[in-house]
C-alpha cells in the first residue's frame, strides 16, 4: 500500500476533521499527529528525522492511505516526490484564526515538554519542538507576525509546486463536494465532520495516557 492522498497542511487547518472525512470516504487509515499519539511504536522514525535522520517512507506510512498533519506535512515535498500518483489536499484557513487556535492548543503542548506526567507525550513534544517549531518556525512560533507569514508562505510554495491538477486548495467550511469532485467519489450523505476545536483538543489530548508510577 502506497499514500493516495497527502496533506500539508498545518495542524489546526482541520487537519482531524479531514482525517476522518478522509476515512469514511475510504481513503483509511490516515496518518496524523493522533496517530503518533496512539501507537507510540510510530515515534521512533520521527524522533530520527528530527536529528537529522532519514528513513524508509514506505516504512513510515505501512498500512495508510492518506496523511494529514504534522509531522508528515513538515515533509510534503519528500512525500510528493516519493508518491508520485498521490493527490494533495492543502487545508488552509484564516492565518490569524490558525495562529489563535495554535497559541491555545498546539504550542503550550509543545511548550510544556518535560513536564507531561508520561514518558510518550513528553518525548513527542521533543519531537514536535525541533521539526516544527523550530525548524519550520525558526523557534518564533509565538511571534504572531513571523508565524503567520510562515503559514501564509507555505501555502504559496505549495501553490506554486504542486501541478494544479494533483492539488486541492481546501477550507473545510466548504464540506465534502469539493473535496468528493476532487477524489471522484460520491458526496456522503452524512453531515462532514467538524472535531477538535480548541475545547475538544485540551479533552481528548492525552486523556488515556497515564503518569508513570
């Protein structure tokens, strides 16, 4: 199995309702951070490139379909040339939206590691420091100017990388019919999934992970 569809999005883009839009549309699993998250064997190739490692793609994403999120999107352009037939759907939102639900999600995370009462969180938000915030971010992740002018650029570069036809620019307020036409399959007709708000983000972040005893 090879990736069909890959995301580079940033996380807080919808990237989680994407994943499970993604699913039921039958292009699962999906790789996302929660993935990560949930099978902590999956962390070890990350933790290896974030010290400037490589490793196998196909090794990486065995058994998925599709990716979304970090951190395969700190890597979309590696992805995009290793599966050459796969598609791209670029989630993108308001800049200063994303950077406001980053801030309360996301950031603080990243910010507190060391400090998660289990071995697995703290070692993925190692991970996430050093692949994103400060390899993507420049570690100005916080700075609202430099961050959103990231976020902004990024969606230009993909933009200006990825062939029209293989990309879908995607704002997730617009529901499945963009995203469906572009996959050519059928509209479901099930509301498309709206999850992990900032709320629900801070609920379900480590709920089933617990303190070493």
């Amino acid at each position: 199995m090879s990736l069909e569809i890959i995301g580079p999005g940033f996380g807080r883009t919808g990237t989680n309702s994407l994943k499970i839009a993604l699913e039921h549309l039958g292009f699962g699993p999906c790789h996302h951070m929660f993935e990560v998250r949930d099978n902590p064997e999956l962390l070890a190739d990350w933790e290896a490139l974030a010290r400037g490692g490589t490793v196998d793609w196909d090794k990486v994403f065995a058994g998925y379909r599709s990716q979304v999120d970090w951190p395969g999107a700190r890597y979309w352009r590696e992805l995009a040339a290793h599966y050459p037939e796969a598609k791209v759907v670029l989630t993108v939102r308001d800049p200063d939206e994303w950077f406001d639900s980053a801030m309360a999600t996301i950031v603080p995370f990243v910010q507190a590691r060391g400090q998660h009462p289990a071995q697995h969180p703290n070692a993925m938000a190692e991970m996430a420091y050093e692949l994103v915030v400060r390899q993507v971010f420049d570690d100005r992740v916080t700075d609202r100017a430099h961050a959103t002018r990231i976020f902004r650029d990024h969606i230009a570069a993909v933009q200006a990388e990825i062939p029209a036809e293989r990309l879908l620019t995607y704002d997730l307020r617009e529901g499945w019919e963009p995203l469906c036409a572009f996959l050519g399959v059928d509209v479901p007709d099930v509301p498309f999934p709206v999850t992990n708000t900032s709320r629900q983000f801070h609920e379900e972040e480590w709920k089933d992970q617990e303190a070493p005893s």
